[in-house]
C-alpha cells in the first residue's frame, strides 16, 4: 500500500472535541481535562516513561504499544508543538516534551511563520507551510519509506482528512464533554461516505473508532 498517513490513538470528548478552549503554557489542551481524554492511554502498561511496572493490559494497552511501529516521521499543528501565536517572538520555546521528546522521527510542524528547524536527542522539529498534500511529501521524504504519523490536533486532522489525504484513522472517544474548542467533528457518521469503521468500546471506558479507507 506504499506509505501510510496514519492517526493514532487521538482522544476526543463525546461531543468530537480533541482541545478545549484557551490553551496556555500551564494548560496545553486549554479549559479541557487532559486526564479524562487520555487517562486510558496513560493507564495502560505499554505509556511511555511508565517505570512502576504496573498497567493496565488489553486493547488499549496493544493500541499505545503500536504507537510508534512502523512510523518515520510525523505531522502536527502548531498548537500541538505550543502555544505560541503569531510570528515567534524568539526561538527559546522547545515544545511541550522536554530535552528528550517522543517521536524519535523527524516533526514537521505545520505553521505560516518561518522558524530554523532544530534537534533534541533524535527528533529534529520542521517548520513548514504549504497544502496538506506539499506538506505530507516532505514528511515521506524524510520517513525513509515508513509510514507518516498525523499527529493532531483536531483542526490539522481535518484539513489532511478534506484533502483526502488520510490513510487510517484511531479516534478514542472519551465519555466525557467538553462543549467547545478544537473539533474534530459532531459525529463519526461524518466519514462513514469515505471510509470503513469499527467501533470497539474499551472495559476503560472510551470507544474506539478505527476507519480505513474504502
């Protein structure tokens, strides 16, 4: 199948939302509970950083040890990278994770204000503008023929998934609401008309949604 755009394990609330409101340096995903989006994740025994031992096992557990098999690079929307607006005032914001990032791959950050790209441990972050489709090939570029990852948030989701971009599609619905903030959609039948789906609800409380194209 070549390579694969890929989401993977985004949360979203019951009412489609993947961010609340207001995003600050103290609260990533803005007046939104990050705990009740992605405590089934952080639970499971395969959450990266986990040292206790401990976990939780099953399918939520297979979903974030499979995180990043197969993946070469990844994108995501600025607001994911931080909260910054505008023209970067200067470059000492490194992003949310540390001298030791996640990702292991190369990052393209999705922006409109130009940023040199720099290298913490082995993920070097991108700043790049342009369609999702101009964007999508430098990230295949740089994955050295493996799969890319779309890394979110729910607005750079969308834009890849308009452009019919998106390969397969991991969306966990968390039960709780948010009401307002960064949407991925009002309601998952929203994708059916491009892709196929099967929903698989998790004894953690959230329900999978797994799509894949037709």
């Amino acid at each position: 199948m070549g390579q694969l755009l890929r989401v993977q394990n985004f949360a979203v609330s019951r009412d489609g939302y993947g961010a609340g409101e207001g995003q600050s340096l103290e609260r990533p995903f803005g007046h939104a509970d990050p705990d009740a989006l992605h405590g089934w994740a952080i639970e499971t025994a395969s959450w990266p950083g986990r040292t206790d031992g401990g976990g939780s096992r099953g399918l939520d557990d297979h979903l974030v040890r499979d995180f990043s098999h197969g993946i070469g690079a990844e994108i995501m929307g600025r607001n994911k990278f931080g909260p910054v607006r505008g023209p970067w005032p200067d470059h000492e914001w490194r992003g949310w994770w540390g001298e030791e990032p996640p990702f292991h791959t190369p990052v393209f950050v999705l922006t409109h204000h130009e940023r040199p790209p720099f290298t913490l441990a082995d993920t070097t972050f991108h700043f790049v503008g342009g369609e999702p489709a101009e964007v999508l090939e430098q990230a295949r570029a740089a994955a050295g023929g493996l799969d890319v990852r779309l890394g979110g948030g729910a607005t750079s989701i969308r834009a890849f998934l308009d452009a019919g971009l998106v390969d397969t599609l991991h969306v966990a619905v968390a039960p709780v609401e948010i009401g307002g903030g960064s949407r991925l959609w009002e309601s998952p039948e929203e994708l059916f008309d491009r892709y196929h789906c099967d929903v698989v609800p998790s004894s953690s409380g959230v329900v999978h949604h797994l799509f894949w194209r037709r």
